[in-house]
C-alpha cells in the first residue's frame, strides 16, 4: 500500500470539506458565526498577500517604530545616545512627511501582476502616528502640522484601501494596540522603561479606560469610514488581560466591529483565543503543517519598513518560500515598505514582476488548493485542486535551470492511463510506474525549454487512491 493509499482515509474530510477542519480549529474558543467561518475559507483560497509598513520613519530609513522604545534590544538602537533629543526628532517628522509620489493605484497594479490577492497596510504603528483621518488623536497624517495634509490623497488609508479593492484585492487593516504616542498608554508624567503602557493600571483606572475608549473608537473609525474591510489585524500582542492587566475589551471591540464588518476576520495576534481567527507566525515557516489557519507574514527584504540598502530575497527564494507554505495549507503576506516619497522600492518591483510571471503559469497549483501529505518528497512539493487533482511542484536545487530529463515521485502515482501534464506546455509528458511511485520522462524539448523560471508544476489528474 502506497503512502497515498494509507494517508488518504486520514485526510478525506479535510479534503472534501475544503479545509473546513483547519477554519473550525483556528476558532476552537467557540466562534460559530458562519459568516466569519466562510470568510476564513476565502482567506484560505487567497494564499498570497501584501503588507505595507508606512509612516514617517520612513523619511529617515529606519526601523518602525521600535527606536523610540527604550528596551536594550537591537530593533530599538539609535544612532544619538540621548533619547529624549531622540524622541523629539523623531516625533517632529510629521512636520516634514510630504510623500509626493504617493500612487496606491501602482501599488495595488503592481501587486495585483504579482498575484497578490489582499493587502495589509498599516493604519497605525506602535509609534502612534494615524495614516488615517482620525478625529482621535493630531498625530496623524491629514493634520494641519503635517505638509501632506494638503493633498487630495491625504487620507492615506482610504486611498490604499480604494485602489486596491478597485484591483479586485481583499482589504486588511493593521492597527496596533500599544500607542506609545497616546498619554493614556505612554503617559507623559512618568517614564517609560519598555514596551508596555508605564503606569499600574490599579493605581490609574482612569487612564485605562480613556485607553480603552480611545482604542475602540479609532477602530470604529476604521469599520464605519473606509469601505469594506476582510481582515482587522491586530499587532502588539502584549497589550492583553494576562500581562500587566492590559485588557482592551476584546469581546467589545470584536461585536463592534462585525456589527459593521459581517464576516470580519480578527487577527488579535499571539493573543491565542477567541480573537485570533488565525496565526502568522513572523519571518519563519513552520516545520510541519499546522493544524490551524495560518499565514507567514515575512519581509521580501531584511526589514519591514522602508530601507535604503536593504537587500532583497531573490524571486526563486520567494516562489519557493510561497510554494513550501502552500503546500503545507498556509498563505504568504509578503512585506515591502515604500519610501518616503510614496514609491515602492525598483528592486521590490521587480521582484513582484518575477513572482507575477511565475504565478500566471502556475496559479492553479497554488490558490484555492489545500495541503495533502506527505506535503513533499524530495525536490516535490504537493497542493490538492477542489477537483482533486495533484499538482506536483518541482523546486529545483540552486543551480537548476530547467527540470531534470528523468524525476522520481516516491509518494503516490497516477491512475494507469492518466495524463501527466508540465503545466504551461502543450500536450503530455510520459511517465511509467515504479515502485509504489513513479517516474516523469521529459522530452528533449520540455528539458530544454521549461515554462517558466524558478519552479516547475506536474499535473496529475487522477491520483491512485484506495482504502
């Protein structure tokens, strides 16, 4: 019995239900809402993304947020050793964030070729500052202190979010919930020794309900105000009840929100529980196939936000990277961060280009597909279509620029007589059994000539099954 034949009994509910298991698993806290459940089922389909860290730190290349934070850790380095002269410089670049070039239409086009389907963009970063038109907070983008408020497209937010769903992409917004510009999170009386909010919040019950009012109405601003929203994703995992008392009322928050948003997926991230509908675990895929909802969220580059000598990961890294997290049920949300300008970086654009050409061959072995063991063999990556065919993705060694002449597939094998096809060429590729696998014979011409660069799919139509 091949390991297919064994596997199969084991996954076919998965298979049949499209996933339905890993959505029921990502919300074992009790989450029945089925319009929530079928979002989480779109969700899956989508596989590839974008996320956009954009704000004014920018302007000086750096790290997100994170130098304002005076924890010893090299994310939050600055290049003077006073910090609060720090500060003051930093906080004062909303007088001079001017992002002329700023074209959320290239964006979403260039995402779109690449064959993205959402965005995440980041409404707001820890560091506070609003890419949107808060009535909340000045610190935000579309106040008079900030030169660009002058411009039609100041409401950066709702620009992106317009642009992109004209393109046809699903729309996320990232929030965070730290606030370290807020005086009801950072308040200005006292010190702040780290990440968390810098007062007890049983000596100053106040302050933390204004926290709470003000996170909830900034979220409000963002369900009622900028069109349909897929996904609310949550960052800042450490404001929550189990550290320090950090409870932002969740429950509140998430009724609110869907009352506006039906169906809305909730990311509270790293918060395991009834908010987080699904994970994304940063910069890392994991070993093997969760057994939940899941989506790597991981920069094209060294950094989420924009820098000026980043270096980028090569377009095969990035297929192979989408491939190997497909193939184990997850998504990708890839990170760019655009300049100060408003443009995103020529080398990003580039590397989307090259993923773009590589997807519009092999698109098919990728979206709306689900994970089916053995998940990989060798060079092979495997998907399963909802007609229940088996895409076979070769991820060749460094080196390889065109599929080998003869593969071994150990895991399963066609039905005899079943088409074995290399996906984007005409006609079929021959192949034979062989132990409990089987082998692919290419032709001189499909050896010399491939589809497409960086990765090669097999199409098997009928894959032996049996109890």
């Amino acid at each position: 019995m091949t390991y297919w034949n064994r596997a199969a009994a084991a996954v076919l509910s998965m298979i049949v239900l499209g996933g339905a298991a890993q959505a029921q698993k990502a919300t074992d806290e009790g989450e029945t809402d089925p319009l929530v459940l079928r979002k989480l089922q779109w969700f899956q389909d989508q596989k590839f993304g974008l996320i956009l860290h954009w704000g004014t730190y920018a302007q000086w290349g750096i790290v997100e947020s994170w130098s304002i934070c005076s924890e010893d850790e090299p994310w939050c380095r600055r290049p003077i050793d006073d910090y609060c002269e720090y500060c003051r410089r930093y906080e004062a670049l909303q007088k001079t964030f001017n992002p002329v070039r700023f074209d959320p239409d290239a964006w979403a086009e260039a995402a779109r070729d690449a064959g993205m389907r959402y965005v995440v963009f980041t409404t707001k970063h820890h560091d506070g500052f609003c890419m949107f038109d808060t009535k909340e907070t000045e610190y935000r983008i579309t106040d008079t202190a900030c030169p660009f408020h002058t411009n039609p497209r100041a409401n950066v937010a709702l620009e992106v979010f317009n642009a992109f769903r004209r393109k046809g992409l699903g729309i996320g917004a990232y929030f965070s919930k730290p606030d370290w510009h807020s005086p009801y999170y950072w308040n200005p009386r006292w010190a702040h020794a780290d990440r968390n909010m810098n007062y007890s919040i049983a000596k100053h019950p106040d302050l933390w309900r204004q926290f709470q009012a003000y996170t909830f109405d900034q979220i409000q601003e963002l369900m009622t105000g900028y069109g349909g929203i897929d996904i609310l994703w949550l960052d800042g995992g450490w404001v929550n009840p189990g550290n320090l008392g950090q409870d932002i009322r969740m429950d509140t928050i998430a009724a609110m929100a869907r009352s506006h948003q039906p169906g809305l997926i909730i990311v509270d991230r790293a918060v395991h529980g009834r908010y987080e509908d699904y994970r994304t675990p940063e910069q890392q895929v994991p070993d093997t196939p969760p057994d939940y909802v899941w989506e790597t969220c991981m920069t094209m580059g060294d950094s989420w936000s924009y820098a000026p000598h980043d270096r980028y990961k090569p377009a095969r890294t990035l297929v192979h990277t989408l491939v190997n997290i497909v193939a184990k049920g997850g998504n990708l949300l890839l990170g760019i961060g655009p300049d100060a300008t408003g443009q995103l970086p020529p080398e990003s654009v580039s590397r989307l280009k090259e993923i773009g050409d590589w997807l519009s061959v092999n698109g098919r072995a990728i979206y709306a597909t689900r994970p089916i063991p053995p998940y990989k063999d060798g060079n092979f990556r495997f998907t399963r279509e909802a007609s229940g065919a088996i895409d076979a993705i070769y991820l060749p060694a460094e080196g390889e620029d065109a599929p080998p002449a003869q593969m071994t597939v150990h895991a399963f094998r066609p039905v005899k007589g079943t088409a074995v096809r290399l996906v984007g060429t005409p006609g079929t590729v021959s192949w034979h059994e062989g132990g409990e696998g089987f082998t692919i014979e290419l032709t001189n011409e499909q050896h010399a000539h491939p589809p497409c660069a960086h990765a090669w799919t097999f199409r098997i139509d009928q894959p032996e099954k049996g109890g």
